[in-house]
C-alpha cells in the first residue's frame, strides 16, 4: 500500500542537441529547431545514415576536472553535468547537508546502453594490441550504473542507488523507481534520469542493418519527421536529462521552488515482438491506463501528452491507435507532441528530456511542436501541434516512453498547487 506522500520535482538539469541547459533546451523548442547534422565524430562513408543529433559545442571541463573525465565514458560526463545543473536549479546544497539527510538523499539514473563507446575503442585495442593492453577503468567505464555511482559519490548521497535499463523506456523506468521510493518512505529526495552517447559508427550500424534509422541524407534536418507519412525511420541523438523529485513536505519545509507534481506513473509490457511495437498498442494502453489509475484522474482531464513519437513508420501508428483506444473522443481534445523531431532519439535519456519538456510545457502554458510536418498520415489523425508551438493551459501532462523488448511507461506531471 503507497504511502501517502506526494512527489514534486524541484531541479531540473538538461543536455540535449539543441540546448546545454533548460533555458536553452527550452527556447530550441520554441524556435522549432533542429539539432539534426551531418556526424561528425568519424567518417560515415560506410553507414547507410549519415546524419544525427550530436551535442553541441559540450565542455566537460565545465562540470569534471580533466583528469576524471578521461576515465569517464561520454555518457557518464553527460550524466554527472546534468546532475549538476539539477542540483544546483534544485536549491539543494550537499555541502550543508546532515549526514542524515544524505541517507535519505538517492540516485536512480539510467542509460540504455552505457560505455558505448568505450567497449568499441577497448575491443580494437584487444584486437589489435591484445589483452594486456586493455584499460585498467574498462569496466568501470562502460557499465550503465556507473553514472549513478559517480553522481552519489560526488554528492555523498547514500539513500538508494540504482540503475534500471530498459532501452529507450530506460529514463522513465528510472523515475517510476525514484517515485515509489519517496512515495513509500525510503527516500526523501531522488535525482533521476537517464544519459545516453551512442552515435559510433557501430551503433549506426547496428540500427542501420534492423532498418530502424531515416536514411534522409539529402535533408538530415528534416529527417526525424514524426507522423508524417514520409517518415521513414528515427533520428539518433544523444544527451542527458536530470530531474530531481521530492518529498512535498520536505521541498515545503526548505522552501523549494516546485516545478509541478509527478502525480502517477505506468508501466507494462507488450510480450510481443523484440523491437516492433504491438500494432494495436496493447502494452502502450496498459501503461498510460495504469498511470491515469495511479493519479487519480479521468481521461478527460489530460491536456497535453510528449508521446514517444519516434517517427518510424509502425511505432507512431500504434502508439496513437493506443491514445485513441484509452482516451476515446478526449483524444482528439487533447494536444500531442513529439519533441524528437528537434533533438532525434536520445534512447536511455529520451524519457528524461522529454518528462522536462511536458514539465515546462505546464509551466509555460505552451506545447511544444512536432516540426517537419508536410504530408498527412490518415492514420495518425490527432492534434499533433504541428510546426510552431501552440499556446494552452496544461494542468496534467503525459510522458510516454517504450523500449525495444517490449517496455512501456507513462508517467504524469500535474500542475503544482499546494
């Protein structure tokens, strides 16, 4: 049985394609930018996509000393400067902190992938140079929870740690996690999220080889196109999303500034296929009613959902087959969007970034677009906010995220009133 204690998210911390921080993030969304370009962090003459969604001018040295960063794989410097940024935002400061409450201070955070970069790097090593020269901080490097272990240290946070890895629901799973946490007493403060650093040659190609990635190479900029009909796969981009979630008493007692509440979550699976979704979105509908359930709310009371909306040809059919299935005429009420056609597929972060942007989203009175729109999809038939930004108040906000395997989650951000 839940206690009853209410989750707030009181810091915010953002690292994507089109912004280093939550302002910037933010206004990229607003201007409908694309952070889609050609790659540039090796030479794409042998991959069928040539394009993705890197960060933009990142500097480790910002957040990490030079030598830590060097035995830290990308997603992990990702992870520990988004933590930073929250932390900060969040008004907390671990430095005044008892050691009590740093016991009842947690990290869930997740990547979907972990060192991906540095298993690749280290296998040629082996390869060419052989076993005994491979990297003492290998594995420390390329495990997922890692980030997790480096945020709590640096911090001191000894409440749960943990990281859950789901694919591309990875972030969502982790706030689920850090939600029942302080919901049931374990913890009063959590940060949470996901990072993910994924564009290497090998991780094109792997999506390349299952069909899964757009090949626009003439307009990488207008390639992740989520329900259009021209769509023709995802965009693969990379970055970081932290949020920090609260005990309501707890932020109330320190005078917190709170974003909005995180009032319900959902999670299923589709016990389908290993990478397509059901086509008639049965795991999807599972997890957005189990979250609708858990906050206590009717389906007419939802004002906005960040669907996943990856822009391949299946995925986005079934994931608004699910919405029209749940929510029935409210479904064509309610406004929708896919902030991935700007940032392309952040995989273990996505869910993250996008629980921001339905955050600011509510606290802005403001969606955000769905960009590259041009021909309609009589299959994807709702209010999609199509091209520019679209003003409107939102109370309750949805964020959905599914992973290949089969994961589904939603999770719901209410507007916060004391």
């Amino acid at each position: 049985m839940l206690q009853n204690r209410r989750v707030v998210v009181t810091g915010l911390g953002a690292l994507t394609p089109i912004g280093l921080s939550v302002q910037d993030y933010w206004d990229g969304m607003m201007n409908g930018k694309s952070g889609c370009a050609p790659i540039t962090y090796f030479d794409t003459k042998n991959v069928g996509t040539k394009f993705a969604c890197e960060l933009k001018g990142f500097d480790s040295s910002k957040y990490i000393d030079k030598k830590s960063a060097r035995r830290m794989d990308p997603f992990a410097q990702y992870a520990m400067a988004v933590a930073i940024q929250a932390v900060a935002d969040s008004g907390l400061e671990p430095e005044k902190m008892s050691e009590g409450d740093k016991a009842r201070t947690g990290v869930v955070f997740g990547s979907g992938i972990g060192g991906f970069s540095t298993v690749y790097n280290q296998s040629v090593v082996n390869a060419n140079e052989g076993p005994n020269r491979v990297s003492p901080f290998f594995i420390p490097m390329m495990i997922p929870n890692i980030a997790s272990g480096y945020i709590s240290m640096h911090y001191g946070f000894r409440g749960p740690n943990h990281c859950v890895v789901t694919a591309c629901a990875t972030a969502n799973n982790n706030l689920i996690d850090s939600f029942l946490l302080i919901k049931n007493g374990f913890a009063d403060v959590m940060l949470s999220g996901g990072s993910e650093a994924p564009i290497i040659e090998i991780g094109v190609a792997g999506f390349n080889s299952s069909k899964a990635l757009s090949t626009r190479n003439d307009s990488p900029e207008t390639a992740s196109r989520p329900f259009d009909i021209t769509r023709d796969g995802f965009v693969m981009g990379e970055g970081a999303g932290m949020l920090v979630l609260e005990e309501f008493e707890h932020a109330k007692k320190r005078g917190a500034k709170i974003y909005a509440e995180l009032a319900g979550v959902g999670m299923s699976a589709d016990a389908y296929h290993i990478t397509a979704p059901h086509p008639e979105g049965t795991g999807a509908i599972l997890a957005i009613e189990m979250a609708l359930n858990n906050a206590e709310i009717n389906t007419e009371e939802m004002d906005y959902i960040n669907m996943h909306g990856t822009s391949t040809p299946l995925g986005d059919i079934a994931e608004t087959n699910a919405i029209k299935k749940v929510f029935g005429e409210h479904a064509y009420k309610l406004s929708a969007s896919s902030t991935k056609s700007m940032i392309g597929h952040l995989l273990g972060a996505a869910g993250a970034v996008e629980a921001i942007a339905s955050i600011l989203a509510i606290q802005n009175s403001v969606i955000p677009p769905t960009i590259n729109f041009e021909n309609a999809d009589p299959a994807c038939d709702l209010d999609y906010t199509f091209n520019k930004p679209k003003e409107r108040n939102v109370n309750y906000a949805m964020s959905n995220a599914f992973g290949f395997g089969g994961h589904n989650t939603s999770v719901i951000f209410k507007k916060f009133a004391e």
